[in-house]
C-alpha cells in the first residue's frame, strides 16, 4: 500500500510538497522548481539556497512518490539523487532512496543501464590484505573502488542534506553481490548490494522493460551471463573426455578383428600381391600395419583395396623408413622399421588388395614386409577430434568471462587485468 | 502475546500542572507528565527540565507496543529521543521485561538493537580516542566503531527507569561482525554508560500493539 505523505508548500514557488517520511527527513526539495529547504523542530519549511541544485536535472527513471514493490513488499521512492566520482567526473550514477514503514530502507542504484539494490548491514565485514579484501558471511569480496562522490543534484527527501562533495566510499564486489561502505567524520556506514535485472526492475517499478535506459558495458557486479559455472562446464568436458578415453581403449583392447597378414613371400615375379578376397563385415575404418626390415634405407607399398562386387578401388600408401648410425656426437637413429595408417570410411562387403612394394635402395634392406589388416578400427584422429570439441566449450567460455571480467574492471581502479594486454 | 504490566500501578500528581500522572510499570521511576511535559517521580516530585514530546518520526514503536526478545516478552514504557549534530537521531525504547534489567530497543532510521545495560568496563580514555573504523575489543568482543554523534537536543515521553540526561553526550555505537552492538553514552567526556546486545530486524522482535503509519 502507497505511503501517505503529508503536505507542505514550497516557500518558492508554493507548489505543494509530498512528504513521506516526517522528522526521519528534515531537507526537502520541491518537486516543481528545486528549491531546497529545511524543515525545523515546529515542521515548518524554511527555503536555503546553500543545498539547492545549480544544474538540472537528469531524467530519473524513478521519482519521489513511485511505488517499487520488491519481494512483496512495497517501498515508496522517496528520494532522487545524481551523483558523480569526484575522481573521474564523467561517471556519473542515480541512486534512489526507498522507504516501507516495517522494511525500512533501500537505495537502488542506477549506473549504465544496471541496477544494484541495497540494504544497510547490521553487522561488519572485515577487512583484511591491506584492505583489498572484505569478507563478510564467509564470503570474499575483492576491493573495486576507493574513491569520493560528489552529489550534483536532488529531489526528494533526505535526512541530512544530499548534495555533498567529496564524500567518501569504498566498494568490494563477489558479483552478484557487493559491498559497500559510507565514510564520514560521524561514522562507517555499511551496506550490501544486489544486482537486479533491467527485468527485475521493470517489474517491480511496474514500468515497461524499454522505458528503462540501455545497458552499456558491464555492470560492477553484473553476473556473467552463462548459467553454467565454468568450474562445472571444466568438470563435464573432463567427465566426457576421459569417458570417450575409456571406450576407445576398451574397444581397443577388445577388437581383434585381424583379417589377415601378407608378406613379401607372397609376391609374384613383378613383386606384387594380390590377396585373396576376404570380408569387411561391417562398414568403417580399416587399420594397416606395415613392418620391414629396412636398415638406412626406406620401403614402401601401395596398397589397393578392391571391392570384388563393384571393382571400386581405394588406395594408400603405407611404408617405413630407419636410418642409423654415428658421429662425433655418438650413435644415432631416426625413423621406424614399421607404421600404421587407416583407411576410413570401407562399406561392408568383399574386398582383396593388391600391393606394390617400393624401396630406396635396390639390393640393400627392405626386401622383406609384412601388411596386416584388421577391420573395427577405432582412429585416434577421431577421438582427438571429439575431446577437441569437447574441451572447445570451457575454452571458449574462459575467453568470454575473461572478457566479460575486464570490460567490468575497466571501470575499477584496482582491475587484476592488464588493459594493454587486452587490447 | 501477553504484555508485560504492572501489578502496582501508582497514580501520582503533577507538581508543575497538577495533572493526574499514571505509573503502570514497575521497572520505572519517572513519567513525563503528557500535560505539562514535566519528569515526574512516583512520589510526586518534578526532576529536571520539561521534555518536548518526541517528534513523529514515522516509528512502528510506542509505549504500549509489546514483543519478544529470546522468547522473553517486554513491554515499551517510554522514549527517550537524543537528536545528534548531523540530523540523525536514536530513538531508545525503554522496555520493562519483568525484572531483567535495564533493557532498551534502540532505534535510527528504521534500524533496531536490543540492549541491556551493562558494567562500564572499557577504558573511557581509549573509548574517546575511538574513531568510526576503529576496532576495539570490549568483554573479549571485537567491534568496530559505527558511528559517533554527538547530541544536541532530547526529547521524552512515557515511563523512564530515571531522569533524562541533560549533559552533553557522544553517542558511541560498536558493531561486530556477527551483529553484536555496544552503544556508549559518554557524558561531558568524563564518564559513561555502556549497553551491549545485538542488532536485529524489526520482524524479529514479534512485535504487537504497534502504531499504524497512514499507508
């Protein structure tokens, strides 16, 4: 329900003044045309020119009066603000002031197009590492700014004159929540702060979400906008990867699908070898294993799978190569006396191959091969290719945090992210 | 929820205005006369200076209210209203608990401790060293200094354990991290009170027999 405010005529401009929040608020603004005035012990207004606002005002999404219900409960803006850093004057924010009768207060804070809403603490956070962090409900906060505000304009009601300069505060965020306090000569004011949606918002001011002004950049303790944590998106790649790991080498162990070996002893007067047919019982990929005695030399086969129905051929070349030896430096050998190669993607059906052997050198080793064929393959390169997928996700989402994260701390004075590095 | 009264209600006469004054509380000793605005004794004798009467600074509270404090219920007796130099102010609800000292709900800004009096035993040197930041350790309880006003003016109304302060007074307040509060009301610099209990909400107290705010 809407609070009842009494009230007062401007001593300006005789417009009739809304006030809310009796002698918690003794500095008052007149709605119509500015004009500041205090309230003394009688309840009389007394207009002062110290305290009235020299500029206009901005368009506040919120005026005294506005009705925002959050968690059911219905708070009445009070108060306007428009505040800038005293440090970096082009940053400017809005803060609003709430009040329920049983609630008490809150201030939702406008900055860029996100919402922060805050409540006053009743208790201390502590502070600790040289005050760079606060911890509060066992919570880490990481210090975001040091600075001083000036309030450059008012309208409303407020318990102590608003428009100061050079006020003191100090924030800490762990997004979505942060931490903020108050510093003057009098006293330490602590409050915790909550960002709230544009929808969220635009719900509880019951105003349409395209009234509110655009976004820009990150909010200060704006969530990141994937749902998941990358902690558990890490997790579940890892789960997956070392899953796919466990099949393949299961499948690995378990196949034993040779179809059948050929070797140099086999081969016809041109030094070819036709096999006989054999079967491919189901479609996939083949493995081919080449072992010879090649010794500082290389040889190789040209293999041709022939499917007997069709005569469709697919061909590869398979080979090894081993050079050995000695210098000054001692022994020393490069290459292999065998290698593997896979033939992907075979229909099932009857096939024979044909192989034609090559070497290097004519009349020194390699003379000798042996081809083995198995069927039910499981590639590496598969595999590989899968986890690569896989791992791809929390890759991505770390460079989009990162990003999300520096574009938030660009607007901090204490930001872990280096801003050449970056760019 | 049953309300704390007293068994002994005592009828006195104004000494000022000779308007009839009711004491309905045990734990009190003083009522500011709503006639004439004088603090008066059970006896019938005039103490002190005349109180303005609280001003309305949209409080739930009132004398009557009733409410719960660890399962304990206690009834509200009085007001006093200390206003400090930078436009805040505290109000401190005395609250008679049947006979568990001197209890007081403090209230700024819709914000409430439930204190009890208790021995002043942190140093008045260092407490007045203190500045808003500040950690200090008071019965084996480390606090940090909240706030530190310095009243300017008071007002009363109701039944008041004694007679309101009229010295100067620096308001101390001490907050823990786990909600704990010690308010000092250090006076003339050269002594103090201190009152120690916890901050809570207003919905934790249960409270009855509230004041309707014209929402």
């Amino acid at each position: 329900m809407k609070l009842q405010p009494q009230e007062k005529a401007c001593e300006s401009c005789s417009s009739t003044i809304k006030w809310y929040t009796a002698a918690q608020s003794r500095h008052l603004y007149c709605s119509k045309c500015g004009q500041y005035h205090e309230v003394n012990k009688k309840g009389e207004l007394q207009k002062k020119t110290a305290g009235t606002p020299k500029i206009k005002g901005p368009a506040y999404t919120f005026k005294p009066g506005d009705v925002i219900t959050l968690d059911r409960i219905a708070y009445t803006v009070i108060g306007s603000t428009w505040k800038e850093d005293m440090q970096y004057p082009e940053f400017k924010w809005k803060e609003y002031t709430l009040f329920n009768d049983e609630a008490g207060y809150r201030w939702l804070s406008e900055s860029m197009g996100h919402w922060i809403l805050l409540t006053e603490l009743d208790a201390v956070p502590i502070r600790r590492s040289s005050d760079t962090v606060a911890i509060f409900n066992e919570v880490q906060y990481d210090v975001f700014q040091k600075s001083r505000s000036n309030t450059i304009h008012a309208a409303g009601e407020f318990s102590s004159m608003p428009l100061v300069r050079g006020a003191r505060y100090q924030e800490y965020i762990a997004p979505p929540s942060m931490l903020s306090v108050e510093i003057t000569t009098s006293g330490h004011t602590w409050f915790k702060g909550q960002h709230i949606s544009k929808k969220e918002v635009a719900a509880a001011g019951n105003i349409e979400s395209d009234k509110l002004p655009v976004q820009d950049g990150v909010g200060a303790v704006e969530p990141f906008g994937s749902a998941v944590r990358q902690d558990i998106t890490i997790a579940i790649a890892a789960i997956a990867v070392g899953l796919m790991l466990i099949v393949m080498m299961i499948s690995s162990s378990m196949s034993d699908d040779r179809m059948f070996m050929a070797d140099s002893s086999q081969a016809d007067s041109t030094g070819k070898i036709t096999t006989q047919s054999f079967d491919v019982t189901q479609s996939g990929a083949l493995r081919l294993r080449y072992e010879a005695d090649c010794y500082n030399n290389w040889s190789e086969a040209e293999v041709d799978i022939i499917n007997d129905a069709t005569g469709e051929s697919q061909g590869t070349i398979i080979g090894a190569e081993y050079y050995a030896g000695s210098d000054s430096e001692g022994s020393w050998s490069e290459g292999s006396t065998s290698s593997e190669q896979y033939v992907s993607s075979v229909p099932a059906g009857k096939y024979h191959l044909v192989i034609t052997p090559f070497r290097g050198t004519a009349n020194a080793s390699g003379t000798k091969y042996q081809l083995t064929l198995e069927q039910n393959a499981t590639i590496g390169s598969n595999f590989f290719s899968c986890a690569l997928l896989i791992i791809l996700a929390p890759v991505v989402q770390y460079f989009r945090r990162r990003s999300f994260e520096s574009r938030r701390w660009s607007s901090s004075d204490f930001s872990p992210y280096s801003f050449n590095e970056e760019e | 929820m049953s309300v704390v009264t007293s068994h002994t209600t005592a009828v006195t006469e104004c000494p000022a205005c000779k308007s009839t004054v009711v004491f309905r509380f045990e734990s009190t000793t003083i009522c500011v006369c709503t006639t004439c605005r004088s603090q008066v004794t059970r006896g019938g004798l005039k103490l002190g200076q005349a109180m303005p009467s609280p001003s309305d600074d949209m409080s739930k509270l009132r004398v009557g209210a009733s409410g719960k404090q660890d399962d304990k219920t206690f009834t509200v007796t009085g007001r006093i209203r200390f206003i400090f130099d930078d436009d805040g102010y505290v109000n401190l609800w005395h609250v008679e608990t049947g006979g568990r000292g001197n209890n007081w709900i403090a209230e700024s800004f819709h914000t409430y401790a439930f204190l009890k009096e208790d021995e002043a035993s942190y140093p008045l040197s260092h407490l007045l060293l203190l500045k808003p930041g500040d950690k200090f350790t008071s019965k084996s309880i480390h606090y940090y200094l909240s706030s530190s006003e310095t009243k300017t003016s008071v007002e009363a109304e109701g039944e008041l354990p004694e007679e309101v302060p009229e010295e100067k007074i620096m308001y101390v307040v001490g907050t823990s991290p786990d909600k704990l509060a010690v308010h000092f009301h250090v006076f003339n610099r050269n002594k103090y009170r201190a009152y120690r209990g916890k901050n809570m909400l207003f919905s934790e107290f249960n409270f009855s027999n509230t004041r309707a705010i014209n929402s």
